[in-house]
C-alpha cells in the first residue's frame, strides 16, 4: 500500500496537467527504508511526448546524486498517461528499474475525473496497491 501526504497527492496531479497533453514524470524521495514519500521532485520529460516519457540523464544524475547524499531514495517514481488509463505500459514495465518504488501513473484524458493509481514492478510483474490519501502534520 501507498501512504502518501495530500499535499503531495495534490502535487502530483497537478504536475501532471500542467505538462498534458505531453507526459509528465519525476518522483517523490524518501528517507532510504522508510517508504514514506517526503520531497517532491517534479522532472522534465526529455521526450517531450503525448506518448513516451524519459527523464533527462543528467537530471536523473543530479536528483539521484541529491538522493545519495540526503539517505534518500526514489520512494514514488511518477509518469502521467495522456490519452490511456492509468495502467503501466509494456515500456514502463520494462523500464522499472527501481523494485522497491511506488510506480505512481496518473491519466491526464478526462479533464474532470482524477485517475492516480500506484503499482508495484518488480521483474517484469505488475502488482496494483492501495492508495492511501492522508492529511499531513
């Protein structure tokens, strides 16, 4: 299951529309082993693509690197979906490389309904979680 603060919640989702209709992607860092999302770290799509998503390698570089020396990991790793459901993709699944993460997808295609569904990935299985919504301290 996802624990995951409003705020970031919120966050999330609004990142996601703002970028639409190109994907948008990035992750919320946790203290490492904590699996409580903490610090929200929007990141630029390097596709530019209604379709794809590819974080920026030297973004990537910086943000992990930023990561490494807070104890941080990626607790939530994010991406929205512009015209499909919030379901990982063959590209996605393939692209998990980070097996203790939240995948987090958001679906952008109908402007008045908030899809935000989390999932597990690990060795190519693709396990949906609850998502638990709470109010921060």
């Amino acid at each position: 299951m996802l624990t995951i603060e409003r705020a970031l919640y919120d966050k999330i989702v609004a990142h996601a529309r703002a970028d639409h209709p190109d994907e948008a992607c990035g992750i919320v860092a946790g203290a490492v082993g904590s699996d409580r999302p903490t610090r929200f770290v929007p990141m630029t799509n390097a596709e530019r693509s209604p379709t794809f998503y590819r974080f920026d390698s030297m973004e990537q570089l910086r943000v992990w690197r930023e990561m490494d020396d807070n104890d941080e990991e990626p607790v939530v790793v994010y991406h929205s979906h512009t015209a499909t459901e919030a379901y990982p993709s063959r590209t996605d699944i393939s692209y998990a490389s980070e097996p203790n993460a939240h995948y987090v997808l958001v679906s952008t295609r109908d402007a008045d309904t908030e899809e935000f569904r989390s999932f597990r990935i690990v060795d190519g299985e693709v396990t949906e979680e609850e998502v638990r919504v709470v109010e921060g301290h």
